[in-house]
C-alpha cells in the first residue's frame, strides 16, 4: 500500500475518481508526483483528498468552548480526527465573554506551537459569534446575555490573541454597522459567513456586496416559523455569489431541503459536521454545559432529554456526512467528498482545487468501500502517517 523512507513517501492505490490505479510520490511532506499504472493485482484501497471540516465545537469529549481547554486536549482531538480521516479543520469558538473567547484562542494557539501534528492539522480558527442575532431561533443556543453587535476593536484583540490565525467569522448582518465590520474582516483575509440571522433581504443583499461570501449551516439555527417568502433562507439561496454550508449528519435538515440546496449551489455548496465534544462519544445519557441533559441516541442523534424533538447539536463527524449523503443518493460518493474536502480549501482560496496536484501538502486518505459505506484505513497529513487502521488494530489487541 505505502512505503517510506526518510522525508520520501510512496503511495498506491486506486484514484477516488476514476477507480484507476494510480502511484503518488511524497517528498518533504508534500505530492512530488503521480504516475497513473496499469491494472495490477491484488486488493488496493482508494485514495483521496483528506477531509477538510470548517466547523468542528469538538470531538471525542473535548470541547473547545469549555474551561479549562489544555493544548494537549487540543492535541487529542487532532489524533481522534485523523482517525475519521480529517487532515484540516477549523476549531470553532462559539459566543462567550470576550475573556473566555480569547483564553481559548490562546489555548489553541500554544497546542499549535507545542505540537507540530496540531499545527498541520489546523487551517484556522472559526469564530461562530458573538456577533450574532438575538432573535430566539435564529440565535440558536448562544447565550442571549452574551450576544452583542460587531466590535472592530474587540475582533482586532481576538485576532491578535490568535496570531492571525481567525479566517472564518459568522456573523448576523441585522446589526448596524455590519457592513463596514464585514468590509474590514474581507479586507483582513477572513472569509465571513451570514448565520444566526434573521436579517431582512435588503441586509443580506448588503452583506454579500461588503464582501461576505459564505452562509453557516443554512437551515438550521433558524426561527421554527417563517414568512413564505421573503425570508433569509431564500435570500442567501438565490445570492449566486454566497457559498453555503450545511450540516450533513441526515438529522438537521431534510433530504428535499438538501436537495434544494445541492441543486442551486452545485458547485459552490460544503458539507461540514458542526461536530459537538459528544461526537465520538458512546451513546448513552450526557450533561451538556448548553443544553443540560442530553441524549445520544445507538443511530447517532443528539437530543434534549426532557424534549426529545429537539436537537441538542451534531454528535457525528465528517465522514459520517459524506456516507449519509452518499448513502442517501443525495450526492455520488465522488461528489459528497468532494464537498468535504476540496471544496472547503477552493472556497478558502479562491480557487478550483485539483486533486493529487504537484507541490499540494500532501493531505491524503486512504480508504475502502463497504457495505457500512466509507471506512478509513490510513490518514495521511503534511506526509506523514498520522492514523494506521491496521497498527491501531493491533495495539487495542
């Protein structure tokens, strides 16, 4: 499957695309060349971007928005990850005060800097809030107390805590004043995303022309009842310009919603996982520090546990999205990991991004299909090894 020596790595396997064989060479942690082969023998597993989550609040019990977060539970979360085969993500700091928001930014930080493998693995930091609609519904459960307007300064000392390292903030654009806040961060290189709104049309329209490119989760955090139209899931749905993300874990949003959604934005649409520290988890009865009591069901679903209706946030990870969707027919498994992958790193570059390219980082998966969907067998992040399937099942025996 992979040889190694030294800073050189060669891979081979079947390409997730065309099912061909193909040979990857990996020089000093990045794709130093592919060589297409002919059909050889033997069983070989596919290969393909590793998977980039531009939203994960936590995994495996971590959570990033809980004191104290220590670099090393950081790191622990990046080991896990890699497991689901997530070479890049976001770690998501939700609405706190501005102190605990900065602690956390700082905490993150120091991991980076203590531990190469978390460096790698982290391709920013997602503020989600506080900046955010008060509205109940839309707001979600972020703290009312604590939700507030946009704060250029404020935003300045978070970014500085975070070495710069803050490249996606969502934000409502309901607040006055948003749309000079949206022009700076645009400016600044943030990508910010409309989500936790219940902005009119007209301030939508106004944040896309200040430079947001991007809608969190449409579909959720949304107030239970709305207008026919308008309203500010059509609106972000028809800016042609507004790239979209959506929690694909087949409990937060209906497949016809999905449908829409893959049909108007075929091309600039992202899943994501919105992960909580409960994914991962076991299932069983849990205490939320948000939600209080929760429930993680045997089938994956989070939920309160005295209003079982309720979703109590997402408990899966990204892979778990990519199978639902593929599983679902909703997406051809190329499709569903393209959005999950090279999607998120084309919206955060400007660019299409080409598998397997020459001099990419060589963020990589290997993996097989089953009757279970997608299953992991090695992860690879800046070139090196970072999940073993085969290794991991020998050291739990």
């Amino acid at each position: 499957m992979n040889q190694s020596n030294d800073n050189h790595m060669y891979l081979e396997g079947l390409d997730y695309r065309s099912g061909k064989l193909v040979h990857i060479g990996i020089r000093d942690g990045k794709i130093a060349e592919v060589i297409q082969l002919p059909e050889g023998k033997g069983k070989h597993p596919f290969i393909a971007p590793g998977l980039v989550d531009l939203q994960v609040n936590g995994y495996g019990g971590v959570d990033f928005n809980t004191a104290p977060l220590l670099a090393s539970d950081v790191y622990r979360a990046v080991q896990l990850l890699a497991e689901q085969g997530v070479t890049t993500f976001f770690p998501t700091l939700i609405t706190n005060t501005p102190e605990a928001i900065s602690e956390a930014l700082k905490v993150i930080i120091s991991a980076c800097h203590a531990y190469p493998e978390v460096n790698d693995a982290i391709g920013g930091i997602h503020l989600e809030g506080p900046f955010l609609s008060k509205e109940e519904g839309a707001r979600g459960a972020h703290d009312p107390e604590l939700v507030r307007k946009p704060d250029w300064d404020l935003f300045l000392r978070w970014q500085e805590a975070a070495e710069g390292r803050i490249k996606i903030i969502t934000l409502s654009p309901e607040w006055e004043g948003s749309e000079e806040f949206i022009t700076r961060c645009s400016e600044s290189g943030v990508v910010v995303s409309v989500g936790h709104t219940a902005a009119t049309p007209e301030q939508i329209a106004g944040a896309v022309a200040a430079g947001a490119r991007l809608s969190t989760h449409l579909g959720n955090a949304a107030h239970l009842m709305l207008p026919r139209h308008p309203n500010y899931i059509w609106e972000q749905l028809a800016q042609d310009t507004l790239w979209t993300t959506v929690i694909g874990d087949g409990f937060h949003l209906p497949e016809s919603f999905l449908k829409v959604v893959f049909k108007v934005k075929p091309e600039n649409s992202i899943l994501i996982s919105d992960c909580t520290h409960f994914a991962g988890l076991p299932p069983g009865n849990y205490h939320s520090h948000i939600g209080g009591d929760v429930i993680l069901s045997p089938e994956g679903r989070l939920c309160m546990a005295d209003q079982p209706k309720l979703l109590a946030g997402s408990a899966q990870s990204l892979l778990w999205c990519v199978n639902q969707m593929a599983g679902k027919g909703l997406l051809s498994p190329e499709a569903a990991w393209n959005k999950a992958s090279l999607k998120p790193m084309e919206l955060l570059n400007g660019e299409p991004q080409i598998p397997f390219r020459k001099g990419l980082p060589a963020n990589l998966v290997l993996f097989e299909q089953t009757e279970k969907g997608i299953e992991i067998v090695q992860t690879i992040r800046a070139g090196k090894v970072v999940f073993n399937q085969t290794k991991n099942e020998k050291d739990e025996d």
